[in-house]
C-alpha cells in the first residue's frame, strides 16, 4: 500500500500534474485512490444575516470513478458508517483528484458549505464524528476492494480497453 499526499490544488495541483504527467506506471498500477480532502464539517444554515453553525455534519458530494460493483461498495460502505452523501454522483472529481481522478479506480467525498478554506475552517468545526465515519467508510472500502481483482474495479471503458490489450 502507498499513500500520497499531494498539495497546492489552489496554485494548480502540481503534484497532481506531476503524478499524471510523469507516474502513469504507478496510476496504471493503482487499484484505489481515495481522496481525502474536506470530509467532515459541521452544518451550518444561514438565519437571517447569520450563518449559524449546528450540531449536524454537513452531507457530502461524492464521486466514483470505477465499475458499478465499486460505486455500489463505496455506496454500501458510507450507509453503513453514516457518512451522509448528496443524491447524485458529481460529474466529475474536484480539488486535486480532478486532474488524475480518471487514471486509476477512485473514490471522493467532500463537503461544500458556504464557507470553506477561511478562518472559519477550524478543528472545533471539524466533527469528530463525521471524521470517523468517514474513516470507517473509508476502511470499509479498502477491505472491500482487497477482495477484488484490479480489473473488477475499472470502468466498463478501461477494462474492455486492458483485455484488448492483454
């Protein structure tokens, strides 16, 4: 197992590039990507001229790039640790998985509320428990996917190109 940890999606996700541009070996070989980025926050709701904060974790937008049988364990995995998700899937990744999110079977959550990357962007509203959910989930989803072959995981679009290239 190798973890990354990238940074700078605000000036362009160099590492992110990088990874593209000059690691393809290593994507082409990635069974998982995980984006960990923003997966918890507290709920805020806007009262009046007050943003107000509550008790409740923000749901999170949520992408999957991968077959339908990990879409539906990822999907599986955030019920079952209560990890609150919007309806639909995003149409694409954001922050810094967007620049390499179709290169290798991956998975996203992030939360949007009004207000994110500001002073306001603390550890008091960054609930522990929607931090543990997600790393539950998040645990979940590596057991999961160790059970299953690499191919099992690729898009219909990548697994018929890799047997053609078998």
């Amino acid at each position: 197992m190798i973890f990354i940890g990238t940074a700078g999606h605000h000036v362009g996700s160099p590492n992110a590039i990088y990874l593209r541009d000059k690691r393809v070996d290593l994507l082409g070989k990635t069974a998982l990507m995980i984006n960990c980025e923003h997966v918890a926050v507290s709920q805020t709701l806007n009262w009046n001229t007050t943003l107000r904060r509550s008790t409740a974790v923000w749901p999170r937008r949520w992408w999957v790039n991968g077959s339908p049988q990990l879409t539906d364990l990822t999907l599986r995995a955030y019920h079952t640790f209560g990890v609150g998700v919007i309806g639909d899937m995003d149409p694409g990744a954001t922050g810094e998985m967007g620049a390499i999110d179709e290169l290798a079977p991956s998975v996203q959550i992030i939360r949007s509320p009004e207000s994110k990357h500001t002073d306001a962007d603390i550890p008091e509203y960054v609930p522990s428990v929607g931090l543990e959910a997600v790393g539950r989930a998040y645990a979940k989803i590596v057991d999961e996917v160790n059970k299953l072959d690499r191919k099992a995981l690729l898009p219909a679009t990548q697994s018929t190109q890799a047997a053609a290239e078998r």
